[in-house]
C-alpha cells in the first residue's frame, strides 16, 4: 500500500471524489494537504516562479505540505475534459498542463509525481486509459484498474448529483466524506439570491477568496455558481458570445454568469478573480458587458497574496445593501 499525496487545491474541487475512489479502491491510502493558511502561500511564492497567479502559487505550498507524507505526488497533466469551441481547441490553462514539470524544478526533496495525462478530447474512454496507465505506475493489473474506475465513476455520480441539487462542492465534498449530511445543510432564511462565478479553485478555497461564501451567507444571501448547472444548460450559453474562450474553467465561468444574469430571481453577479491571471481578464471584461446589457448588477473581487478580509467584507457588504435597496425600489 503506497501513500498518494492530492494536493488540496486546483481541480481538487471538482474531481478529488473520484481519484480519492479510484486510489482507495486499489488499496491506497489518499493524504490530502491541509486546507490553506498563510504558511502553504508563503512557501508557493517562495517556490513558485514570480509572475505566477496566486492558485499556481498556493498549489507549490500545498504540494511542499505533502512532503514526508506522501510516497507518491498525484499531479496529472491536464490538457482538455471535452472538445469544445471552435474547431474543438479548449483545453485547460497552459500553466495546468506544466505543473508536474514545475514542481519537479521548483520543489527539492519531492517524492515521484504520478503525471498521468488526462486529455478526454478523443473520447471519454481516454479516462479509463488515463486510469490504467496510472494503475501501471502502483504496480496495478487491467482488472483490477476497471474495478476502481467504476467505483470512482459511481462516487463521482453521486458527487455530481448533490451539485445538481444546488449543494455548493466544497459542501458536497463534506457529504461524499461523511463530515456532512445533506439534510443538515442551510437552505432557509435568504432574502437575496446572488450568483459567484469564477475558477472552482478561487471560489471554494476560503483563504483564497478571503471568506467570501461564509460573508455572503451572513449577509442572507443564498450563493449560485456555475458548478451546479448541467453541463447541457452550461454550453448552451455558447451561441450568446461571438466566439467561446480557449480555456475549460474560463468557459465555465462564462456560460455561468450568462445564464445568472437572465434569470430574474438572480439580484446580482460576483466574479472572483485571481490577479496575474491573463484569460480570466478576459473572462471579466466579457461578464461586465453583458451584464450591462442584461442591467444586472455585477462585481468583480480580485484577489491575490495580499488580499484581506476587510476590504473584501466592506465591498461585500455594499453590494448587498445596493441589492436590497434595488429590489425594495422595483
């Protein structure tokens, strides 16, 4: 049995139910780097190159954190999840299909990294060929592999229905590991319906987003993002825009905030962006226009290494006092 070291950030939001599933139905055991603090992004700026956005910041703290405790670092190279766009060209940010060869530079002492490459463009088959080849790697044989595929295709279904319910993921994750139970989750008691949108590892991370979910449910305000539409109702939010963007979480975002901003029982729009961050400049500027023509009140929150929670918690709570004066005025 080998120690499989996941880094808590990046597409752990997302996809950590099913190689926690998949790792542990072959017998491993997954260790999952603490939640982030001060100390993770400190040692991430101290490893990671300069001009680096802070979520590429945190992961080489939160990969560092996994040192000693880890045989084995999980970090598949992730190129596409589908073929979409134009001519099928979206893929995931460049910096995500360099991490494995940038910690490799960046990190002394780092245990083998598990680099399998994830590109499901071809078809979604090219998952369970991604599993066996990391299956190889352990020392694991093909039926063996296929049990573990299929137990964490079933525990990524569940994790994706609770998002269809409209569970937040970092919630759903607490469900899936037993920390949680639905029916204990909060659902009464909101007065505003606000919709977040951004990059899952900027919007679920709290010391990333410096408390913005937990600020918006003080408020009274019931949060939306992007995660938990379908992706049938995601992409087709495509033909709104002239051309979609080359990235998969930028297009997210995109399609999310398009549809939130049609919905009248939406009050307004965070975007939470990471500085330093070239597509998701370009992701901001696209919501901002169109939730002018949609008159749907918008606000960006960009953070970084410095951000705190003060200046966030002041915007916040001007942008909800703004709402509920609109919807008291209609």
């Amino acid at each position: 049995m080998a120690k499989i070291g996941i880094p808590r950030t990046l597409a752990y939001f997302l996809y950590f139910p099913f190689w926690q599933a998949f790792f542990t139905e072959l017998g491993h055991q997954v260790v999952v780097s603490p939640p982030t603090t001060k100390a993770i992004l400190d040692r991430g700026v101290e490893d990671a190159v300069n001009d680096a956005c802070i979520p590429i910041k945190i992961y080489h703290g939160h990969v560092a954190k996994l040192i000693g405790k880890a045989d084995f670092i999980f970090s598949p190279r992730l190129v596409s999840l589908r073929r979409h766009g134009d001519f099928g060209t979206e893929t995931f940010c460049p910096k995500f299909l360099g991490l494995p060869d940038m910690i490799r530079v960046a990190i002394d002492k780092l245990p083998p990294v598990i680099d399998t490459r994830i590109d499901l463009k071809p078809g979604k088959e090219e998952l369970l060929k991604a599993c066996q080849e990391t299956g190889d790697m352990l020392g694991h044989e093909g039926k063996e592999v296929l049990a573990a595929y299929k137990k964490a295709l079933a525990v990524q279904k569940r994790f994706n229905q609770l998002l269809a319910k409209g569970v937040l993921p970092h919630l759903a994750l607490d469900i899936i590991e037993g920390k949680k139970k639905e029916e204990d989750l909060n659902r009464d008691g909101f007065d505003l319906n606000i919709a977040v949108v951004g990059y899952p590892y900027v919007i679920y991370d709290p010391y990333v987003n410096v408390g913005l979910l937990k600020l918006l449910e003080k408020e009274k305000a019931r949060v939306y993002t992007q995660d938990i539409l379908s992706n049938k109702i995601l992409n087709k939010q495509q033909k709104y825009i002239p051309k979609s963007l080359f990235w998969y979480f930028s297009n997210r975002a995109v399609y999310g905030g398009l549809y939130f901003m049609k919905q009248k029982d939406i009050d307004g729009i965070i975007h939470v962006t990471a500085f330093a961050c070239g597509p998701d400049s370009m992701v901001d500027k696209l919501l901002e226009i169109e939730c002018n023509k949609h008159n749907k009140p918008y606000l960006t929150v960009s953070v970084d290494e410095h951000s705190g929670e003060a200046g966030v918690r002041t915007r916040i709570e001007a942008f909800v006092d703004m709402l509920r004066y609109r919807r008291a005025t209609r």
